[in-house]
C-alpha cells in the first residue's frame, strides 16, 4: 500500500504533529506527535537553534589542540598501516594459529584503512590543507577503497549529507536491493562488496574527462595489484587463486556490518519530501540515529559513523575525535531543547531490519512532514 502522510497542526506553538495514514504502527490514521520545544518564535528562532549549537561546538574545537583535532585519528589510520607488514609476514607461517592471526589482522587493518579512512578523507577530515586533503581522498578511497573519489564525493558529501534522508536525493536507497530475501541481503550478500566496488567504480567512470578516468583505473589497480603482489612474494602464497581468495576474505571481513550500519541509522527513520524539507537542525536530529558505543565498532568505522552519527551529520568536517568531544555537548542541547537525540544498540536494529524488511527494505518509504517547524 502507499503510504501517505498527512499535515495536522499541533494544539501548541513549539510542538510538532506528524501524521501518517496506513502506518502499521499508528492503527486507523493516528497521529504521531513529536514535541518539538524551542520552535516558538519563528523562522528567526529555528535559524538560532543551530547558530547557538555550532557556536558551543566551534568554541571548543577552537580550544582543542592538534591532537584532538587530526592527530588521534591520523594515528590510527598509521597504526593500522603499520599492522600491514607483520600481517603479510604471519600470513606466511604454516602454522593455522600464527596464519589466522595473519589474517585478522589484515582484516582489522584494512578495515580501518579503507571504512574510517576513506570515510574521513572524503570529508576532508585529515587535512587542514585542500591539496593535501584532496591526495588523502583520492589515496583512500581509489587507492585503499577501490572507488572512485568523484563519485564516492559526490554520493556520500554532496548528496547523502546535503540531502539527508530526503527522498530521491539522500534517501539511503542506493543501499536497497528489494529482490534479495533478507537473510541473503544482511548476512551474505554484503560479503561481495570488495568484488562489486570495484566494478561500480568502472560504472560512475561514465562523464569523467580522460584524465580522472586513467588516474582512478590506475589508482585502483594498484591498491589490488600491490596487495595481491605482497602476498606472493612476501607471505609466499603458491597460487594466484589462493592470493585473491585471502584478499577476498581479508576485505570481506567487516563488510556485513558495513552494509548495517549504513542502513540501521537512517532507514526507517522519517524521509522528507524535497519540496517541504525541514530546517537542518529538525532534518538531522529526525533523520539520523546514532549505534551505541561498541570498540570494535567505532575502531574500524570511527565514532563519526557509530556512536557519534548525529553528531556527524550535523557537524560533518569534524574528525571522529572531535565527535567524541562535542557528543556530550551535542546531545544535552538537543534534549534541553526537546529536540530527537536517536540511539539505539547494533543488535536491536539488526533485528527490527529483521523483522521489518520488507516494510523497511522493500517497500517505498513514506514522508514524514514535520508540521510547525517547516
Ligand atoms: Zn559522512
């Protein structure tokens, strides 16, 4: 059924009425009643709301220090390249023990690499300067990610965080395969998404001058070559086919909770029509849902894309740290405000993405309209 919502009208100033017909949850057309405190006061006051926040957080990245800024992330993203040359080395043993440590620790170390670094770098978080940020995204994401950095630019900063959660735009659907059945879409088929970059990166190559064409084919080719040849001639392995299938398994590692969490934290929150979309501040907090804190997790993928996804998404130059550090602030002016601050664990989105498939995954989102702050 197509779902529709409706505009109702608060009993209140500062209260916002959402209403939305067939909603499962909301039997016989019910109306959802979101507070919204602090939008009293009209337009000028919704515009204050996020000028009043991004003055707490400007304050306090300028009062933090390099380190706390770039450096603790910058770091990690070395360590993790520093783990490359023991892994190839445990790869080489005969021992299952010492092999399969090998293994995970190119898998933990790729992960870092190529999710929380690409995912940093195509936000310019690793730089202060443009040209060395550009080298940071096109070594990340073509390099160590396998994409292309026009196109991962363009999806992930000029449409996903520009349009967040607005339907047709930055609505997560590029994220929805609706013929899979669910357990072949959360549990096995995120385990071919170092095959599939690749090859999406070739289809988003379409409109680039030459220039960028050959620069990404060969960027690309040398992150898998370089890897591929490390494995022969340092780890030893005899056959090619055994080296791609240790690729394989190294990148395909952390990619089922990849796919997760990119779905858990905006689907099935409120969608937003392109032509009434809400302030910024009333879209994101609405729109985005932070995973709780889980150091695997946030390790591999960064606060910014677990536990500090709110907070990313209303402050997307900051570095993973830096979310960190504005989080408490963050999350008390909102609730002071009695404005959404979404946060739920991994395994209660798993399974409500579970449960709700086919309503989450398959079916057309429907709008959310939140009426009094538009
Ligand atoms: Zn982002």
């Amino acid at each position: 059924m197509q779902n529709e919502w409706r505009e109702g009208r608060g009993e209140s100033r500062g209260e916002m009425l959402v209403r939305r017909k067939g909603d499962p949850e909301l039997s016989g057309g019910a109306e959802m009643k979101i507070k919204a405190g602090g939008t009293g006061g009209g337009e000028l006051e919704k515009e204050t709301l996020m000028m009043e926040l991004n003055k707490l957080v400007q304050k306090m990245v300028k009062e933090s220090s390099w380190w706390e800024r770039r450096g603790l992330d910058c770091s990690i993203l070395a360590a993790a390249f520093l783990c490359l040359p023991p892994a190839f080395l445990l790869l080489s043993s005969s021992h299952v023990v010492w092999f399969s440590v090998g293994m995970l620790l190119m898998a933990v170390a790729h992960g870092v690499i190529a999710f929380k670094g690409t995912h940093l770098a195509s936000h310019g978080a690793l730089s202060e300067s443009p040209a060395w940020g550009q080298f940071w995204a096109v070594f990340f994401i073509e390099v160590c990610g396998s994409f292309s950095a026009p196109a991962g630019i363009q999806g992930h900063i000029k449409m996903h965080h520009a349009h967040t959660n607005v339907i047709g735009l930055g609505d997560s659907s590029v994220w929805k395969v609706p013929f899979l059945p669910r357990t072949v879409y959360l549990f096995f088929a995120p385990l071919a998404v170092p095959v599939i970059t690749p090859l999406v990166a070739l289809g988003h190559l379409k409109g680039l001058s030459l220039a960028h064409v050959v620069r990404t084919v060969l960027m690309v080719a040398l992150g898998l070559y370089s890897q591929y040849w490390l494995l022969i001639h340092v780890s030893g392995f005899e056959s090619p086919l055994s080296a791609l299938l240790c690729m394989l398994v190294c990148r395909a590692m952390f990619s089922v909770p990849y796919i997760h969490i990119n779905i858990f934290q905006h689907i099935g929150l409120p969608m937003f029509s392109p032509t009434r979309r809400p302030k910024r501040i009333y879209q994101m907090t609405h729109g985005v849902l932070n995973l709780r804190r889980n150091p695997l997790l946030d390790w591999i993928f960064g606060h910014s894309l677990i536990n500090c996804h709110v907070e990313h998404h209303l402050f997307p130059f900051l570095s993973d740290n830096m979310c960190l550090k504005v989080k408490p602030v963050v999350s008390k002016y909102l609730l002071d405000k009695k404005l959404p601050y979404q946060e739920d664990s991994y395994f209660s989105r798993l399974g409500l993405f579970f449960h709700k498939y086919q309503e989450l995954m398959v079916f057309a989102p429907p709008i959310t309209e939140l009426v009094g702050v538009q």
